[in-house]
C-alpha cells in the first residue's frame, strides 16, 4: 500500500547535509517525493511510497544526518503525488 507523509523538520538542520542525506535515505528506501529547505529554518520532507518505508523515513528524520540537531518533527499525512524520484526543491 502507497502512503504519504509531510514531515516538518526543526532544529539546527540546514547547512548539515540534509537534504543530500535525505535524498540518500529515501533512494535507499525505495521512496520517491522531494525535500526542501524553508525560510524559517526548517526542512520539509514530501515522502511516499511502502507503508513501512515511509514509516522508516519518519524515524530517521527524528534525528537526521550526523551533524544535525533535530528539535522536533512534526509529521502530518500527505497526498500521494505520483512522483516517480526523490529529489532535493528549491527552497520555500
């Protein structure tokens, strides 16, 4: 079953590799979406794909890349958008 999550990542997460990380674990998962950085500091994360994936995804962003400080992670459910990669987006 394909799911999808909108992952809402606080903390000292931008200029640590993120989103490259991101873009790492998702290919290594098997997931597709996006993840981006936003003006307010945080990173957003768009994944679908395997239920249990994409859960592991979710624990994963919890604390992120080796050099990032995860605060919090706010996680909210998301509309599958029929991406067929996962790729770094511009920032919003």
């Amino acid at each position: 079953m394909t799911v999808a999550k909108r992952l809402l990542v606080h903390g000292h997460v931008q200029g640590v590799g993120f989103r490259f990380a991101t873009c790492l674990e998702a290919k290594r998962l098997g997931l597709y979406g996006w993840v981006r950085n936003r003006h307010d500091g945080t990173v957003e994360i768009h994944a679908e794909g395997n239920a249990n994936a994409v859960d592991e995804m979710v624990d994963w962003a919890s604390h992120g890349p080796p050099n990032a400080n995860v605060a919090r992670l706010d996680i909210q459910p998301g509309v599958i958008e029929g991406i067929d990669t996962f790729t770094e987006r511009a920032s919003n």
